[in-house]
C-alpha cells in the first residue's frame, strides 16, 4: 500500500483502522483500573480505534458508540480553558511545564516553586481546574461543559455514578490539593475544586470524540466537524508542547521517540494523539498498563506513526 505523506491517500485510512483493529483486538496484556470503583465495571475487551482529518472526514472501526469518562484527557482541555481565562503568565505562576518522570498520582511539587511539575499530572490538572472561573460551582461546571461541547459538537453530560464514586475515594487527590493549599498554590475552597476535577474526569465521550478533539487541536483549535472555534489559536501551541512532554506520564520519553506525537491517555483506556495540521487520533480500550496508558491504545498509535510516517522529526 502506498501512503503518502499529504494523507490523500483517504481510502486508504479505513483499511489501516481495521487492519490494526483486528491485530490488536486478542492482545489481552494489562488490567483495567480499578482504584475508581465504578471504573472496574468495564469490560477489557472494548476496543474503538477512530482518525478524524481536519477537513472533518472520520475513519473508525470498533465499539464506536460505547460511552466513557474521559478521566485525564480532560486535563488538556481545562488547561487550555484556564489558559484562556487567565492568561499565560498567571498560569505558569500556578503550574509548570516541567516532565515528572513520575506516575500521574504522585505527591510531588517543584522544590523551589511549590507549583506542580505540569497540568497533565493529577496535582497540576487540580490546579488547573482551580484556575477556572466562575461565579458559584454551577457556573464553573458549565463552562466547562460548555468548552467540551465546543470541541465534541454536541452537549456533554457527567456520569454521576463514577464522580462520586471518585469523590468518595480520591483521598490522594484531596492530599495534594491540602498540600497546595499549604503553599497557597491554590484557593482555599479546594471541596469545590476536586469536585469540579472529578466532575471534568467523569464527562462522558465515545472514541469518535476523542478523535475530533484531538482534530481540534490539529486544526489549531477549529473544530473540523462543526466548523466552530473551541480554543483561542495562540493556547494551541501551548497545549500539544505539555502534551509532547507530559501527556504519557512516565511514558513520555519513549513515547515521544517512538510515536512522535503530542498525546494524553486517560485510566478510562482513551488515548488521543495529535498529527499537527492533519488529523487527530482516537482510541479506546480499557486494559492499562502499569503507568495507567491503555495497552492496545499504545500499540495502535505506534504501528499509526510507523505505517503513516507520522513522527514529526
Ligand atoms: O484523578 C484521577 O486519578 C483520575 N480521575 C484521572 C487519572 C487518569 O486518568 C490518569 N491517567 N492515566
């Protein structure tokens, strides 16, 4: 098959969803989270693979329809949202732009700042979603709704059942937000904050989603569906930068010598993936290795880089 780099080769995109599909679909490596106790409900063997190009053309193959909380993929999102609301400089006060190295829950800030590392790691994404304005809760929540219906094209809505299943159990978060309200990183109605966080982790998307908000960040913050703005041009580099760094965890070095992309996974098994002025990539599949990143959904988005030439160096 000859796959050329301009992607014009669209007929092609379909085939090479379902051929790695049907790869990857008896992989049976890695377990599905569990530390959430709705999580642990799902079914390991769901698996939906989806391309949207940012002239909105959609290839996908799998459970297209299957609904999932969006858990850390979120983050990317709220982050460009506090960008928006706060500037850049106000936000770089409040969390860096630093890699960890370390897993997603650690209760770690920088030495000498006492921000979080990044937005990408749970304690930077709280301060992130405590840099969101609004007037009351209410409000806070539904711009943030509203910033998600601007980058899937239709309303979103929280699986109530997995945010207070993790409202009742994210002891851990509610310990770094202590601990950043202790070096007054953030404000002090924290209650307010991690429920906001919780409530963003629980919005519920399907792997068509994934791909179009991914498309989004493509298409330098137009949405290729609808045709709609989602995120102010200039936050657009910011956002892919922490992804290419930050957004696979302890995974992103290797991923970013393997895969080349700007990416974020998500405990939910979603994976994005950003191909700057192409197309964005969406998969889902539940099993996650130990650094919380979906097995299948890793797989997927090498053997997509390596086949379509999609690393950017
Ligand atoms: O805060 C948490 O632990 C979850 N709501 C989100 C974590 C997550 O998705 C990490 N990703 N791999």
């Amino acid at each position: 098959m000859v796959v050329r780099e301009d992607l014009q080769v669209l007929s092609s995109l379909q085939s090479i969803v379902e051929d790695l599909h049907c790869q990857y679909k008896s992989l049976q490596k890695g377990v599905v989270a569990n530390y959430i106790p709705e999580l642990a409900k799902v079914s390991p063997d769901l698996f939906a693979v989806c391309l949207v190009t940012v002239d909105g053309e959609v290839y996908q193959i799998g459970d297209r329809d299957r609904l999932f909380t969006i858990q850390s993929i979120s983050k990317v999102f709220t982050y460009g949202l506090a960008l928006e609301d706060r500037g850049r400089d106000d936000v770089l006060t409040r969390v860096g732009v630093e890699p960890t190295g370390d897993a997603f829950n650690a209760i770690i800030l920088d030495e000498q700042s006492k921000r979080p590392y990044n937005p990408m790691v749970n304690a930077g994404a709280i301060a992130t979603t405590s840099l969101i304005k609004g007037a009351d809760a209410t409000e806070r929540l539904n711009r943030l709704l509203e910033m998600f219906r601007r980058y899937v094209g239709h309303d979103v809505f929280v699986d109530i059942s997995v945010f207070t299943s993790e409202r009742a159990t994210g002891h851990r978060n509610r310990a770094m937000a202590h601990l950043m309200l202790n070096f007054g990183m953030i404000q002090p109605n924290i209650e307010e904050s991690l429920d906001l966080y919780f409530q963003q982790c629980a919005v519920m998307v399907n792997c068509q989603d994934l791909a179009v908000m991914a498309a989004t960040l493509a298409n330098k913050g137009v949405n290729p569906i609808t045709g709609k703005r989602a995120l102010q041009s200039t936050y657009v580099k910011d956002i892919l930068s922490v992804m290419y760094t930050c957004g696979m965890y302890n995974f992103a070095g290797e991923w970013a010598y393997k895969v080349g992309l700007p990416a974020k996974s998500g405990v939910c098994g979603g994976i994005i993936a950003v191909v700057p002025n192409k197309m964005g990539i969406g998969v889902f599949s539940p099993s996650l290795d130990q650094r919380g990143n979906s097995v299948r959904g890793v797989k997927v988005c090498e053997e997509l880089s390596r086949i379509l030439g999609l690393h950017l160096f």
